[in-house]
C-alpha cells in the first residue's frame, strides 16, 4: 500500500475499452504519493511510465460503525432501505437507517443490532414472516481496522 492525496479530479470523463472489450467509464485523478513510500515502492516494483495501479480513495471512514453487506440492502415501495432480519427464525422485513456507504458495505445507523443475522440478496419471493433456515449467518460487525 501507498498513502497519498487526491490533487485534482478532472471536471469529464472518458470512455475506454478494456482489453477484454468492456466498456468502462473512467475519470483521470492525479495524486501526490507519500515520499517514503513512494521511494519504497520504485525500489521494489521499479514503476515506471503507463503503469497500472488500482487505488482507493477514502472520502470519510468510520471506526467500530456497525455494517452490513450491501446485497443485503433494498428499497421500500417509498424508496427507504430495508432488509431482511431472521427474527425467531422468521424473515422480519426491517427499515433501516444508514450512514455512510460504499460498494461492499453500509454501516447502519439505526434498525439492527450488533449480531442480527440478515438475509443476503433476498429473493423477490421472500415475504414479511416467512420462515428461514440460517446456514452461513452473516451478522452486522464492526469493519476491521486497518
């Protein structure tokens, strides 16, 4: 890993083809990367020009924020989020509160508590009281630290 500071996002976008053939949307952002591990990284990897790197960029982080998965996640008829709650080993159709989100995970503000078990991509024909068997439970936690 290698910290750094987004400098400038530019204003457009591009389209690109991927060497499979995807089509992907892509904004150039240009970083200023910490000196020391820069220096670490040109040593080890011997980076040079056309390189390519995959980066994370972090808007805001959270620690010991109680989140679920994102596949999860799924909106009312109104637009709210929902899940699924296994609650006495029925599926409890539960409102939830979020906060801060990103492509894997949502924290919840308010709706769970830690140790709940969710349903993961609930199928559309999952209803309000329907029995569930658990097999692989996944329980809202704190992310890792890292």
């Amino acid at each position: 890993p290698v910290r750094g500071e987004v400098i400038r996002i530019y204003p457009a976008g591009f389209t690109k083809i991927s060497s499979l053939g995807v089509e992907q949307q892509r904004v150039m952002v240009v970083m200023k990367m910490d000196e020391s591990d820069l220096r670490r990284v040109l040593e080890q990897r011997g980076l040079g020009v056309d390189y390519r790197v995959r980066v994370r960029i972090y808007t805001q982080q959270k620690s010991g924020a109680l989140v679920i998965p994102r596949s999860a996640l799924f909106r009312s008829g109104s637009g709210d989020w929902q899940a699924f709650a296994v609650r006495g080993g029925r599926a409890r159709r539960v409102p939830l509160r979020l906060g801060l989100m990103n492509d894997l995970l949502a924290e919840v503000v308010d709706g769970l508590q830690e140790g709940e078990t969710v349903v993961l991509a609930p199928e559309s024909g999952l209803t309000e009281g329907q029995r569930v068997h658990v097999e692989n439970a996944q329980r809202p936690s704190p992310p890792a630290e890292g």
